[in-house]
C-alpha cells in the first residue's frame, strides 16, 4: 500500500512539472489525457466492477460541461466549476439509472444511449443553448484569488482534480461497497438471493460513476472554454469505453493509459492521414487479439504486477 502511495506521489511530482520541461502543445496533450482518463475511470467504475456497459456515459460528461459553461459565464468560482456541474450530473444519472437498472445487458446498453442521443436532440435545437454551435467563450474560474487563465495555474488546478478522482475512485473499489460490486458483476442473482439490495447498489454506483463523469465534462469545458452537444454523442462514450478496454477493463487507471494511447494515436497518426480512424481500429483489433486485458493486463503477465 505504501509502496503504490509512493508511486502515485512519484507520478504526480513528474506530472506537476512537465510545463517546465514541455513545450505547450505537449502541456495539453497531457492535460486533455488527464481529462479524458477521469471519464474513462467513471465508465470503468460501472463497467469493470458492476458489469454494467454503458453507451449512454457521455450524458453525463455532457451535463456537467454545459452547467459548468452557463455557470461560469455568470460567476467564475468554484461553486460554479465544479459544485454545479458535479450536482447536475449526479441528479441526471439519479434519473436515468432509476430507469436504466431495471434492464441489464443490451437493453441498459440501448437505454442509456437513447438518454443520451435525447440530450443531444435537446442541446441540438436550443437556442439559448447555442443550438449546433454550442456555448462558447467560457471563462477559466478564479479560486481563492488565483486566476486559473494561467497556462501553470490551470495545470496544477487540473492535477489536484485529477488526483482526487482518481482516489477517490480507488477508495470506492477498495471498499465494501466495491466488493459488493464486483460480487454483482460476477453473480447478480446470488447477491440478491444473500440479501443485498442489488438494484440500489448499482444505481448508487451510476450516481457517483455519472458525479466524476459530470467533473470530467466541467474540466473539459474549462479546458477548451466551448462546449457543443456533440458531448452526448454516442462517438463520446464509443471514445471512452476504447480507452477503458484498451488501458484494461476492471483496473481503474488503466483508463488513465488507455487515454494516452488513443489521445496520442489520434495526435500523432492524424498528422501523417486523415484515415487515422482506420489504424485505431486496427489497433483495437489487437488489443481485443492478443491483449484482451488491455495494457495493465499484459503488464501483469510480463513483469507480475499485482491488482
């Protein structure tokens, strides 16, 4: 445990430096990376230890950008960047697991994307949400006197945010409750037979899964300073769920790697053809292949790391 502690603290040292030895493109790379691996870890939360598969995750990721936006354009805080959109996305993914949960398999998967593609519908044709063009000139908040417009500022702001999520995720897996998901993962009928209210633990589940989805939306809208309804596109959750599989599904920070690899394949393949999708799904093709525990899972074989 100390040793991992050690590492994670290790981690975050290198992360916190890097604008000091990066240029700036690579400085966003890294922060879109972080972003994207905490919308990844929340899809994992709910897909790697619940065993629920989820096309409909970028409803989420979706509220809690356009809160964050229509928020921040009014009052540039912390209530405002984060409380907001994380209470938004928390009450959506109330309402949409209270519905969701009943189903399971393909069903929960269709259900939760037709939540989703509504919310896209929705933004779509608003006009004070900006319809198709989405909201933008959205202002980076300002928290107790530091202005996070600053290139460092934002970065260490974005850290901080990243490493309680992902904490945060760690703990909830790490605790009964995330035995209790794993059990239903595994044996739903046995849990519920034993007593436990399985339909309330999976929806609490989805609740906090969509509460760090929500905080990944609002940090991308700070990120970017836009947000458009292709936020609730289904390419949005496709995008995470390759990230999760890729890094390894069930492993929490392998979502982490698993937005590195496809940020960075994007970014670097996208450069030389604009048939990038293409090399990315022959990639995912052998990852399925010959890794079908992602990166973590191929590491555990090769060098013995341990869960």
């Amino acid at each position: 445990m100390t040793i991992k502690l050690a590492g994670f603290a290790f981690v975050l040292l290198v992360l916190a430096s890097a604008p000091a030895f990066l240029g700036a493109y690579p400085v966003k790379l890294l922060q879109e990376i972080l972003i994207w691996g905490v919308f990844a870890m929340s899809l994992d939360l709910i897909m790697g230890y619940a065993g629920m598969v989820s096309f409909g995750h970028s409803a989420f990721f979706g509220v809690g950008g356009y809160v964050a936006a229509l928020a921040l354009s009014r009052d540039a805080g912390v209530v405002s960047a984060l409380v907001l959109p994380a209470l938004a996305a928390a009450l959506a993914a109330l309402v949409i697991g209270f519905f969701s949960i009943r189903v399971s398999g393909v069903y929960f998967i269709m259900l939760t994307l037709a939540f989703s593609q509504m919310f896209y519908a929705v933004t779509f044709q608003a006009a004070w949400l900006g319809a198709e063009d989405g909201i933008v000139g959205v202002p980076r908040p300002r928290i107790a006197g530091v202005d996070l417009g600053d290139a460092r500022g934002f970065h260490l702001y974005l850290l901080v945010l990243v490493a309680l999520a992902a904490l945060a995720s760690w703990r909830i897996v790490q605790s009964p409750f995330g035995h209790v998901l794993r059990g239903i993962q595994e044996n739903e009928a046995r849990m519920q037979a034993v007593g436990y209210a399985v339909q309330r633990y999976k929806l609490l589940a989805l609740v906090i899964a969509g509460t760090i989805a929500g905080v990944a939306g609002s940090l991308y809208t700070q990120f970017v300073g836009s947000i458009t309804p292709d936020a609730f596109l289904w390419t949005t959750s496709g995008e995470a769920l390759l990230m999760v599989i890729i890094g390894g599904t069930g492993t929490l920070f392998g979502g982490v790697l698993g937005a590195a690899a496809f940020i960075l394949l994007q970014s670097l393949v996208s450069s030389y053809t604009e048939r990038w999708m293409l090399i990315l799904g022959l990639t995912f093709i052998l990852f399925v292949l010959f890794a079908p525990g992602g990166v973590i899972g191929a590491l555990k074989g090769r060098i013995g790391l341990r869960a």
